[in-house]
C-alpha cells in the first residue's frame, strides 16, 4: 500500500534540506567533541576494542544533530491560515 502525499512546497523542501545539513554539521562537530574528550579520559593503553567504542558512541552524535536540526525548522516554521 503506497502512501499517496501532496506536492510539496519548493521552499518547504529547501528549509528542511538546509535544516538537515545544519544538522549533519552541528552533529559532526559534537561527535568530534565527544570523541575527543572521551580519548583523553580513556585509561591507557588504549586498546582496539576502546577505540571502536568511543567511536560508535560519538558518531550517534550524528542523527542526533540532524533530528534537532529538523526539528529546529519544524517548530519554527510559521503556520500559514
């Protein structure tokens, strides 16, 4: 059963396109962050299987960003009567 949607809006596209890279970057900055400080506060020696941990964790950051940026552009858009 297909979903049947409207046309959307260009500029409607256009604000969640530039929302979602928002996101994207505002999410890369955080996980490089998170990473960051979770390299320097690992124990040494750090061993493979930390190292793939604390980079799974930081790149949750990710979806995280792009989800608040999208939301961001949902709440504010103005509702048009």
């Amino acid at each position: 059963m297909a979903v049947v949607r409207p046309p959307q809006d260009p500029k409607l596209a256009a604000r969640r396109q530039t929302a979602g890279r928002v996101g994207f970057i505002m999410g890369c900055i955080a996980a490089i962050v998170a990473a960051t400080i979770n390299f320097v506060r690992a124990p040494r020696p750090v061993s493979p299987g930390i190292v793939l941990l604390i980079v799974l964790v930081a790149a949750l950051n990710i979806p995280l960003g792009i989800a608040i940026g999208l939301l961001g552009e949902r709440f504010s858009r103005r509702v048009e009567r």
